[in-house]
C-alpha cells in the first residue's frame, strides 16, 4: 500500500507533536518528583483531593475551549495524576526508609 | 493546612506545563481529524499497526532519553492511539453514510 504524500505530511507533524508531549511530560515529572520529596519532607500526604479535582476542571474548561475532548482530557490528566501518586507514595516509602 | 511557598511554585509550573499539554493534544487531534478525512476519502483502514508499533518504539526512545518512564509513556501513547482510531472510524462511519 502506498501512503499519500498528504498523509505522510500529516504524520510528520504528529510525529513532531508527540516528541512535544513527551518532552513536556517528562518535565512534569519532573516538577513533582520536587513536590514528592518536598511532601515526603514535611510529610504531607501524597494525595491532594481537592488539588485534583481542581486541575480536572481547569483542564476540562481548556480542552473545550481548544475543540479537544474534555471526557478524553479527565481521563489523561487523570492517568498522569495516578502516576504522579504513586511517585509520590514510592518517594515517602523512601524517606520514611532513610529516616 | 497552608501549602509551602515552594510547593505552590511549583504547582504553577504543573498548570502551564498541562495547558501547554492540552493545546499540543487539540492540536494533534486536529491533525489526525484531516488524517481521518484522507483515510475515508481513500477507503484506508482506520487502523496502521505497523505505524503504531513504530511510534510506540520511537517514544519509548525519545522517552528514556528525556528521563520520562517509557512504560507511562507507552500506556499514554496507546490511549491515544485508541482515541485516534474511535475518531476515524466515526468518520469513516459518516462519510459512508452521506456516500
């Protein structure tokens, strides 16, 4: 099958987005890996109810406002949230571990 | 409970990082909107594995690279993915439909 040279323009741009989103999500972990030791520090809780629910909304405005989906936009911000828990638990359980 | 000054610094980075996540995510789904409208036009499939097991490969890379857990990134690529599909197969559904 050949590709359209149409179609091969479009994954070329897709290609270069996803390099962006992989690039700004490995700098979003790295901000809360901060956040982990610096709850961990002062032992704060690893999870944020309110905080969460908070980053959902504001996501879902913006989605909506960009033509993006907002249900497909919870349920990636959500995602990332859950990752982002378990960082933070795996960064407590170390600390707590060093004393 | 008051939030340390350095963990609401930090907070703010994580909103702009994830406003300028979604707008890179509105501006993928644009792009594969047109790749769904080629594909139905040509009577492509909606589905490309090889193309996809070639971009996970890829951002598995560009991942380790950039210190982001390339697992995370494969999971989140691959919902992605799965949207994509779901979105070119309701075109592909519509542009049958009008003939």
């Amino acid at each position: 099958m050949t590709i359209p040279e149409e179609l091969q323009g479009l994954r070329q741009s897709i290609d270069n987005i996803d390099a962006a989103l992989v690039h700004m999500l490995a700098e979003r972990f790295r901000a809360t890996r901060q956040v982990g030791i610096l709850k961990a520090s002062r032992s704060l809780p690893a999870v944020d109810r309110s905080r969460e629910e908070g980053q959902v909304a504001r996501l879902r405005q913006l989605a909506a406002a960009s033509g993006l989906d907002p249900d497909f936009t919870e349920a990636f911000i959500r995602m990332v949230i859950a990752e982002v828990v378990r960082q933070h638990e795996r960064i407590a359980a170390e600390h707590a571990r060093k004393g």
